[in-house]
C-alpha cells in the first residue's frame, strides 16, 4: 500500500509541474532568443531517439541491419528534401519492411 502511495504521490507531484509550467507560459509570448533554439528541441530529442535505437542493442554499441540502415537513410534524404519529419517517417517505414522482407 505504501508503495502504491509513493507512486501515486510523485505522480501526481510531477504532473502538477509540468501543468503549471504550461499554465504560466502558455498565456504568454516567449523572447526571441528562447523561442530560436527551442525550435531545435523536437528534432533534437527525435534524432537521440532514433540515434540510440539505430546504434545500439542491448544497451551496446551495435551495427545496424541492411534494412534499419536502408530506412534511416531514407528518412534522412526525405526530410533533408522536404523539411517535413512525418514525411520522412511515412518514407522509411516502408523502406524498412520491403528491404527486410527481401533479405529475410
């Protein structure tokens, strides 16, 4: 019970952080020079994201499959052409079953 407690608590604790965060600064315009580089966070995190899912296995450094390589590639020229990250999702996963399901 007492752990259900603990866990419900933080829980609780960290969403009313994150609410208030966006109450105070949701109503309000931020300053350039904090809007320009916050542009960068969401590509940012995705690029980690996809960085250490590609390069890693097991929490190791590990080479990436043919098919893996293939999509993140894909998925690299199409948003470096387009601009647009969903396009570049909408890409390579089909890169990534076609090429796996010819090597396989």
């Amino acid at each position: 019970m007492t752990a259900w407690l603990v866990i419900v608590a933080v829980g609780l604790g960290t969403y009313a952080f994150r609410a208030t965060a966006f109450a105070v600064v949701g109503s309000r315009s931020l300053p350039t020079w904090t809007e320009r580089p916050l542009a960068y966070v969401g590509p940012a995190a995705l690029g980690a994201l996809v960085g250490a899912m590609l390069l890693t296995s097991n929490g190791r450094p590990d080479v990436p499959g043919l098919a893996e390589a293939a999509a993140a590639a894909a998925a690299f020229v199409t948003v470096h052409r387009t601009g647009n990250i969903a396009r570049g999702i909408l890409v390579a996963f089909p890169v990534l079953w076609l090429v796996a399901g010819l090597t396989s």
